[in-house]
C-alpha cells in the first residue's frame, strides 16, 4: 500500500517538474502579436441573439440607470403623505447635503431614499450615520441613478507646465 502511494508521490514531483520546465514567452505566442491582432473583427451571430441584445440595449436606456442601493428613511401613505415626504427630503437634505435624497412613489406609498451606491457595504456606512435620526431606515435594492466618481476616478485635466529658462553656453 505504501508503495503505491509513494509511486503516486513521485509521479506527482515529476508531472509538477515537467510542467515548470515549460516557459512560454509573450514573444512566442501570436496572441500577443501586435500586427496579427490589429484586424477587424467581424462578429456574426443569429437573428435571436441580435433581437435580445437590442432589447437589453433599450430596456438599459429607458431605465435611466442601474441597479444599486439606497437607504429608505420615511415611507408613508394617506392624504398628507406626500407633503410629509418632501418635509423628511427637506429636512434630511439639510443634515446631509453631500448625498441625494429623493422622494419616490411605490403605489400606495411615498417614500424617502437616500444616497446612490454601488455595493451595499457602502450604503450601510450611511445606514449607520442615519440610524440615531431615523431609527426604522434600511438598506432596499433598486434602481439608481449614476452615482459620482471619486477623484481618484475621474479624468485629470492636464498641467501646463511653465517655460525653462534657455541655457546659454
């Protein structure tokens, strides 16, 4: 029994040498090849697939966005409930001018949400500032509108440089 195992073992340090033997360069594979890669290509693909991303393009574009969290802070319904919503907005806006607060209408209910965010870690950072305020907000799952990009994201504008003195000889 042992002996099988132990020619399993080697077998195993052999296949492992033999494969690190093997170095490919980029230089050696084509894929890599500018000139080989600079061509066009040209997709075909059946009428269904065609149909179903044409779909998906225009279901995107009506959309006005994509899907993302926010933080629901008020919902209500009644007569006032409109009015009551824009005063929680107001009010939220004020406490918290760097993030969006929107009223939305989800039949029969109005309601607040805040902020736009990719991941739900983020929107639980503001879950928790918003928590001693509004003690029955969540973290709901939706549609959100583009959120900013962070500095570091966002395309730097070019800086011009002053003009160096000429050196005389």
């Amino acid at each position: 029994m042992k002996t099988k195992y132990l020619l399993i073992f080697t077998m195993f340090i052999f296949y492992c040498l033999l494969l690190n033997g093997q170095d490919i360069t980029p230089v050696d594979v084509a894929y890599f090849d500018k000139i080989a890669n600079s061509t066009e290509l040209e997709l075909i693909q059946t009428p269904k697939l065609e149909n179903y991303v044409e779909n998906w393009v225009g279901l995107n574009k009506k959309r006005r966005g994509f899907y993302g969290y926010r933080v629901k802070i008020f919902s209500e319904l009644g007569t006032h409930a409109r009015n009551n919503a824009n005063n929680v907005r107001l009010e939220c806006k004020k406490e918290h001018p760097e993030v969006s607060v929107y009223v939305v209408y989800n039949d029969p209910n109005f309601e607040v949400h805040v902020g736009d965010f990719r991941s739900k870690f983020e929107a639980m950072a503001l879950l928790s500032e918003l928590k001693p305020t509004y003690s029955e907000a969540f973290v709901v799952y939706g549609i959100i509108e583009f959120p900013e990009l962070p500095e570091v994201l966002k395309p730097h504008k070019a800086i011009e440089l002053p003009e160096l003195p000429e050196i005389k000889e």
